[in-house]
DNA sequence: TATATATTGTTGT
DNA sequence: ACAACAATATATA
C-alpha cells in the first residue's frame, strides 16, 4: 500500500511517500499536491514536533539506494542537531572523497529525518537539493536546530 | 580578496 | 568508458 501526502510546514510544502507503513521518501513540494491522510497522521504528528521543538523521532522510515548511499546516510543521522560537520570530514572518515559525499547527500531520499543539512563546505554553507536554489531552507533548518539546542 | 587548476570517488548515461 | 557533481588544496596576483 502506498500513501502520498503532503505536510505544510512552516517554510513550505513537505510532500511524503509511505510504502508499507514505511516511511521512504519526504521532499520539499512548491504547492500542496496531495491531500492530508489518516495513514499519514504519525508522520505528520512527528513533523509537527520537529518544527517545534527540532527533535527528531528517527524511528521508521527506510531508505533506498546503493551501499555507499546507505553508509553515508547512516552516518549523518548521528550527526547532532545543532552542529554541522564537513564534506571532507565525513570524507576522511569514510575513506572517499568530499565530492562523493555532496553526490551521496544529493540522492537523500528523506529530508530533514537523514540530516543532509548538517552537512556544509568547508568555507561555506555548500549545497542543498542538488544546487544553490534552496540554501535558504537549509540556513533556517539549521537556525531553527541551533537556536532549540542547548550548549 | 579573487580566480584558476588539479585532484577526487561515486553515479548516471 | 566517460562526463557530471551539494568539494577542497594549492597556486598565483
């Protein structure tokens, strides 16, 4: 069973993919194409809680792609909310290179659940979805992480 | 400060 | 086999 919807969040349309009670996709949508649904209502409720309080119930939702793809994602969900780390670094510590990395976060499925936006360049903020389009989201996601996070 | 160029590993064609 | 890419180190002015 599959089940499309679409979440308004704060700073823009978020429309999800459930297949089999699974979470496997959730992407950043210009409008709102598909309709609220019930099957939908624990995803909605944990969307409902990150753009409150930033935390993030990282239980069920299940990626797909290649192994490199699922190796680097599995690293950046234990990446902390508030903090960043670098292309290279997660590079260095996967034995790739910082290009892979940018390609691997690129292909992310699942949006803000595998935090590809705690991932930055070196000297900047780097990319979010596939170019400069969209740096703004990635900013206020992290704002929104920092400024809920206590140091 | 800024531009240029080489090097880099994975992915899509 | 090859070109694209959400990067980075180094060199030059």
């Amino acid at each position: 069973m599959i089940i499309n919807t679409t979440y308004r969040s704060p700073i823009g349309y978020l429309n999800i993919t459930i297949l089999e009670q699974v979470l496997t996709n959730l992407n950043w949508s210009a409008e709102q194409t598909f309709t609220s649904h019930d099957h939908a209502s624990h995803i909605h409720h944990a969307l409902d809680n990150y753009f409150h309080t930033a935390d993030l119930n990282q239980d069920i939702f299940k990626p797909q792609g290649s192994t490199f793809q699922r190796k680097v994602w599995q690293r950046m969900i234990t990446i902390p909310k508030g903090s960043t780390i670098s292309y290279g670094q997660l590079a260095k510590e996967l034995n790739t290179s910082a290009r892979a990395i940018g390609q691997a976060c690129k292909s992310n499925p699942i949006l803000l659940f595998i935090p590809c936006h705690r991932v930055v360049a070196k000297t900047h903020l780097g990319g979010y979805i596939s170019g400069t389009d969209h740096l703004d989201k990635k900013e206020w996601l992290l704002d929104h992480e920092q400024s809920n996070t206590e140091i």
